[in-house]
C-alpha cells in the first residue's frame, strides 16, 4: 500500500517529511491550503501552506509556554488577545486561567476553527464554549488598526511570514499592537527556529526595538518546530516583566492551580536565558533599529 508523505516546504535544501496515515482533510480554504492528518509519531498534524502549525503530540510545549510565560510575567491580565490561534489550542490554555476575564481571538479563516474545533478535541475542549472567549473572524492587522479594546497580554500565534501570516510581522502591525497594550501589557509573538531562521527574528528585534521599552525573545524546544529552539518574541514598556522574581512567579502559578507538561516557573525563567547564537540574533536586531 503507497503511503502518502506531506512535505515541510519552510526551508530551501532541507526537506522534512510526515507519512499520513489518514487523511482527514486537504483543501484549499479561503486564505490557504489546509491538510489535516494523522502520522503514527506526532497524531494529528495540522498543515497550512505546506507549514506545521501544531501537532497533537507537542502541542502543549508552544501552547504552554506561549501562553503562561506573559499572563504570569504580567501578574494581573485581564483581557488578553490571540493573533491567529486557529486550532484554539492558545485558547484553551489561556482561559485556564480563571482570572482572565475575556479573550478575544482574532482569526484570518473560518475553516481552520471550524476543522479544529472537529478534528483537535484533544486540546482545545471547552474553548468555543466559554463565555469569556470572543471570535472575531478578520485580518489580524486590520483589526489592531481599527479596535478600541485595550488588553493586558496579545498573543500572536500566527503563521509564518508568508501569505496571509506576513502582515503580522510588520512595524506597522506591532505600533498597532502597543496603541492598544493596558500600562504593563506586553506582546510576545511566534517567531521562528532561529537556527533556520535567524533574520526573522533580527527583523522582529529591530521593529520591537523602535516602539517598546523592552524587546527580547525566550525559547522553547519544540519537536515539530524543526531546527532546534523555537523562538517567542517578548516587547513590552515594562522592563521588569522579563526579571520576575522566581517566588513571585512561583506563588503566581501555584495560586493559578494549572496542570502543566511543559511549563514551570523554573522553566518560565531559564526561557529568557538565550544560547549564545540566539542572544547575537537579538543583539543584532536592537542594534538595526
Ligand atoms: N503554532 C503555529 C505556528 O507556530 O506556526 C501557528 C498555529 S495557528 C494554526 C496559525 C493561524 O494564523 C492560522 O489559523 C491562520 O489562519 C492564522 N493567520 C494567518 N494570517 C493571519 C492574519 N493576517 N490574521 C489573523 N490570523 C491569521
């Protein structure tokens, strides 16, 4: 029997590739080409325009740690905002925190919630049903242009710089993005496999570097994120975010009373200890601002 194999089409000359098993879904949607497909390794994979977005197997790392690293840094959020976030993965872990209020996901394409909400029962149960989450089905940027909520954490857990995705990686998007930040609030973004990607993250620095206080990156490592660390851009007016005390987070996720797999506040802290390569990265970013 001929198994179909979909490819990893990121990077130029390096090829990754996952066997599907069982092939759910695999169509063009209105703003990209979605396959959803079980691989005996990573379950469930979701791809868009031929790019891993988030795989049963591994979700929880970027959930978690996209997630609880700034609404813990911060310490009192409120409303916090998602970017993108189609498979709700971001969302179920974020309303795990019951002082969040509301939270608003601002997602490009119908169908990617629509399937997700199908097909990735497995983390994002609950989501579309709690009264504190709020869909808003539009472009990312647009939005941020024209809102008037304000919010205490935004997540942008976006797509990569290619089609629908490259708007949220723009100065413009992120001065937007700051017009509506509370006092304290901060923005953390998906922001690629520096190894693979480097310049992604220097051009996120530099424009981080001309409208926040405080522009750095932490690092998760995530298996389908291939290339080793994942990076999660960090801008934010308030500096001592990133310096939070290690009891004081501590006390914070032990009052949060969240089960985690990946995420601790040791783990929280030694994010923001960047490999020498990737701390260059930054350096040469706030430098090219
Ligand atoms: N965790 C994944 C990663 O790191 O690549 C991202 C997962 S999530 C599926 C990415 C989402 O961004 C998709 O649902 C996609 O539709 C959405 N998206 C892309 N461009 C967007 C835009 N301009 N505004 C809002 N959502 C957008």
């Amino acid at each position: 029997m001929t198994r179909k194999y979909f490819e990893e089409t990121l990077y130029e000359g390096v090829q990754v590739s996952f066997r599907a098993d069982n092939i759910i879904f695999e169509q063009k949607t209105e703003h990209q080409d979605m396959v959803l497909f079980d691989n005996p390794v990573f379950g469930r994979v979701l791809m868009l325009d031929g790019v891993t977005q988030v795989t049963t197997s591994d979700e929880f790392i970027y959930h978690e740690m996209m997630s609880h690293v700034p609404i813990l840094a911060h310490g009192n959020a409120k409303h916090v905002a998602i970017v993108g976030g189609g498979d709700c993965g971001m969302a179920e872990e974020a309303l795990k925190h019951k002082t969040i209020e509301k939270l608003t996901q601002i997602e490009i394409d119908q169908s990617v919630v629509d399937f997700s909400v199908e097909h990735f029962s497995a983390f994002n149960t609950g989501v579309v049903d709690d009264e504190r989450f709020n869909l808003v089905i539009t472009d990312g940027a647009r939005y941020f242009k024209e809102t008037k909520e304000r919010f205490d954490v935004v997540m942008v857990d976006s797509t990569d710089p290619h089609g629908p995705g490259e708007v949220l990686f723009t100065e413009e998007f992120y001065r937007d993005v700051h017009a509506t930040l509370k006092p304290g609030g901060v923005l953390v973004t998906q922001n690629g496999v520096p190894f693979l990607q480097r310049q992604e993250l220097v051009d996120s620095i530099s424009r981080f570097s001309r409208i926040y206080n405080d522009a750095y990156a932490y690092v998760a490592a995530i298996p389908t994120y291939f290339g080793g660390h994942m990076t999660l851009g960090w801008a934010t007016d308030d500096e001592t975010l990133r310096r939070v005390p290690l009891s004081t987070l501590e006390e914070r996720f032990a009052q949060a009373g969240i089960e985690t797999r990946y995420y601790t506040p040791e783990v929280h802290q030694a994010a923001f200890a960047l490999p020498k390569f990737i701390l260059d990265a930054v350096k040469d970013g706030k430098a090219a601002a």
